[in-house]
C-alpha cells in the first residue's frame, strides 16, 4: 500500500473516530488534540500532499495515536502528548514541503539565470561578430581611401610636373607670364594672312605647343583674345580680332583642349603692347594672348570687361584716349619678357 | 551548539548520579536531532530556535522524570524532544532553501537590470 493510499485510510479511520465521539457523547477533545487535528487538515489540504506525502502520512499515524489515546481515555496527559507529536509532525511535514518548493524556485532560479547567461552571451557574440565585421568594413574603406589618395597624390604630381614641364617649353617658344594666378601666353609676329584669319603653317606649330601645354591646365577656363594694330577702323580691326580669336580657339579645339572651357574674345587694337607708329611695334600689337584663369578668381572676362567698360565714347573718343606713349615705346622690348600689360593706349594716327 | 556542549555532559552526570532508567537510545535520537539542527543554523532562526529550545527543556525534563520513576511520561517527553528537535532541523533547512531561493531571484532580477542598462 502506498503512502497516500496508507494516508487516505487513516484519514478516514481518524475522521470516524471524531463521528463516533460526537455521537457518542464522549468528552471533548483537548485543545491540543484540536490544535493537531487543524494541523493536519492544513497539510492533507495543502502543497504537502503532494510534494511530502511520506511527512503527512506520519502526521496522520501520530494523529492516529492521538485519537485513540482521546478515546481511551480522554483529556489524559497521554492524549495531549500524542496530540503535542501529531501537531509537530504536522508542521514537520508542511515545512518539508516548504524547503521542496524553496528547492524547485531555486532550480527553477538557476535554469533562468543559466537562460539568461546564454542569452547574453549569444547577443556578446552576435554583438562581437557585427563589431568584426564592421572594423574589417572600416579596414577596407581605410585602405581604399588610403589607395585613393595616394593615387590622386600621384595624379596631382604628374599634373604638378606636367604643368611645370609645359610653362618650360613654353617659355622657351612663346611669351608667358602671370598675372594675379592666371597665365598669360602671348603670341605675336607673323600668325595670320594679312587682314585674314587663316592660321599660318608657324603658327599652327607653336599652337601645337600652347595645346599642348594646355593640358596640363585641365579645367581652368581659357580666354582666347585677339588684338590688331591700330591700321584700319575700329570696328574693322575688333571684327579682324574676333575672327582671329576664333581661328586660335577652334585649332586649339581641334588639338584636344576642351570647347566647354575655351571662349574667344576680339579686342581689336585696344590694349596695344607696343607703339603702333612703328612697323615693328604694330607687328607686336597684332597678336593673340591665350589666358588660362585661375580655378576659383575672378575671370578674365572681367579684365576685358573693365578695358571695354573704360573705351571712351566716340564723342569723346579723342579727349579720352590716353596720352601718346613716349617715344621711347619699348618697340625693342620683348612682349615675352614683361609681367603686366601696358597702361595706356598710344595714341598713333590710324592707318 | 555551546549551550549543548554544556548540558549534555551536565545530562550524562545526572543521569550517572540518579542512576535512572532513562531510554539511552532515545536520548541519543534526541541528542542526535538537536545537533543536526544546531548544525544547520537552527540558532539563527527564531522559529527553528524556539524548537531548538523545547527540545532541550523537555530532553532534561524526561530526565527528572525518569529519575523520579515515571517511565512512561519520560518516554512521551523524549518524544516530543526528538519530534521538536526534528522541527528545529526542518525549519533551519526550509529557511535556508528559501533565503537561496530569494537569492537567486535576485541575481536574475539584478542581470536583467543590468541587461536594460
């Protein structure tokens, strides 16, 4: 028999017992016998049952005594001592039952606690792995910047070099100098067809220098402007020189330099570099001056649009032209060799 | 654990002394039981204490009793001694086993607050 089969039967042997006195008429139960008798219905009725069975089946044997002790004789010291064991056995079983449950809440404890270390350790390792693969995202992105930059360090040099490689042959072949960061290539002498814009074979040769040169200069914008010499009308002469300017900009267009960077302006005789009242001073007022602008200043369109803003009227044309230039006009000097644009317009009687 | 180091030589003196018939083996159930229990900490708990205490008294009062030749009352008692010794013992245990129980709860609550951090 088992222990709850055991239990169940002195259950009812005890529960009998108590109908028999009553009916009986027998003497009252003792206070302790009361007492132990709550005890027990509080562990037969309670987590006790199940979780100690073998602790309540005691306490229902030590009841058990108690009550036969009562029937015998009742109220005796005997009654009230198996009363007093019944009632710790009682408690010994329901306080059994109570360390049974504190263990199954700490095991129960521990595998969440465990639960949640590995749930934690999981996310540290997810964790770690997003962590390693982004420092190795960021290794790559690094070394490709760090590719990057050294090749447009490289590139940058090259142009540096090309650059300096090509204001060297350009100063060997043509007039060069600079002006507040733009680069000024003046070419004159015998560059076109008397009163036309034909190109000649020399002068095709030392554009094929300039376009080259050019090169080196990629996306700065370029001015091409023409300048006559003082023979001729006004209008004549800045029609010649934006015909000119033209025939420079679409050869150089044809040697590689980009359209969308290069425009061509016809000054006319304006801006004369040397006295036009000698042969070879006109020869050098009849020139082409190729601009290459800085990156970021101002264009040289403004340069140009300040000479246009500041032509007189004709009205006044002869009041405001500027002074004759002296006759020391350096005819000799080499436009090559000045760095700034003369200041003033001779005034020569036109040809 | 003291207090029975002291009253247990007292015990076995008294008992030489009256030359009683006392239930040696019960004694030594009972004996038994109050040392587990102090073992476990029964001391530190004021309910396992106060079974601890019952124990004793009505170890040493079985004695008398059975110095005095009642037998049978003297065995009663012991076996209340024994039976309040064993509660002392359980309770300690099941106080324990709760105290850890609430620890761990702890800790998992403290985790989890960490967690949230």
């Amino acid at each position: 028999m088992s222990n709850t089969s055991r239990t169940l039967c002195i259950s009812g042997f005890v529960g009998l017992a108590l109908m028999g006195t009553a009916c009986g008429g027998a003497a009252a139960p003792t206070t302790e016998l009361l007492t132990a008798r709550n005890a027990y219905a509080t562990a037969r009725n309670g987590e006790a049952a199940t979780l100690n069975p073998t602790g309540v089946h005691a306490a229902a044997e030590a009841l058990q005594a108690a009550e036969a002790a009562h029937k015998d004789d009742s109220g005796s010291q005997r009654e009230k001592n198996y009363a007093y064991i019944a009632l710790r056995k009682s408690e010994l079983a329901i306080a059994a039952a109570s360390e049974a449950l504190a263990r199954k809440e700490q095991q129960r404890a521990e595998e969440t606690y465990k639960g949640q270390l590995e749930q934690r350790s999981d996310q540290a390792t997810q964790q770690s792995s997003q962590y390693a693969q982004q420092l190795t995202q960021t290794q790559q992105q690094l070394q490709q910047n760090t590719q990057t930059l050294q090749q447009r360090q490289q590139e940058l040099e090259q142009a540096r070099v090309a650059a300096e490689q090509a204001q060297a042959e350009l100063r060997q072949a043509e007039a060069i100098r600079e002006e507040e960061g733009r680069l000024i290539i003046s070419l004159s002498g015998v560059l076109f067809e008397p009163n036309g814009d034909v190109l000649s074979t020399l002068a095709e040769r030392r554009l094929d220098t300039v376009a080259h040169a050019l090169g080196a200069y990629k996306d700065r914008p370029i001015v091409v402007e023409g300048y006559t010499d003082a023979q001729g009308s006004d209008s004549k002469n800045l029609e010649l020189s934006q015909r000119r300017a033209n025939a420079v900009r679409e050869y150089l267009e044809r040697r590689g330099v980009e359209p969308e960077r290069i425009r061509a302006v016809g000054k006319g005789e304006t801006n004369p570099v040397a006295s036009n009242d000698t042969a070879e001073g006109r020869a050098n007022n009849r020139r082409v001056e190729i601009i290459v602008d800085r990156d970021n200043g101002p264009r040289s369109s403004e340069r140009s649009d300040k000479v246009s803003e500041n032509r007189p009227s004709s009205a006044d044309n002869s009041a405001a032209r500027p002074a004759p230039a002296p006759s020391t006009a350096p005819s000799s000097q080499s436009p090559m060799q000045r760095t700034s644009p003369p200041a003033q317009e001779p005034a020569s009687p036109r040809q | 654990m003291h207090v029975f180091k002291l009253w247990l030589p007292t015990l076995t003196v008294l008992c030489a002394c009256a030359g009683a018939e006392l239930n040696q083996a019960r004694a030594t159930d009972v004996q038994a039981a109050v040392l587990a229990a102090e073992q476990v900490g029964a001391n530190d708990s004021p309910k396992a204490a106060l079974h601890l205490q019952l124990a004793k008294e009505q170890l040493v009062s079985a004695q008398r009793l059975a110095a005095d030749g009642d037998q049978n009352n003297s065995n009663l008692l012991l076996e209340r001694a024994k039976v309040d010794a064993e509660l002392a013992l359980q309770l300690a245990r099941t106080e324990r086993e709760q105290a850890s129980a609430r620890e761990a709860w702890e800790k998992i609550r403290e985790t989890k607050q960490q967690s949230a951090r």
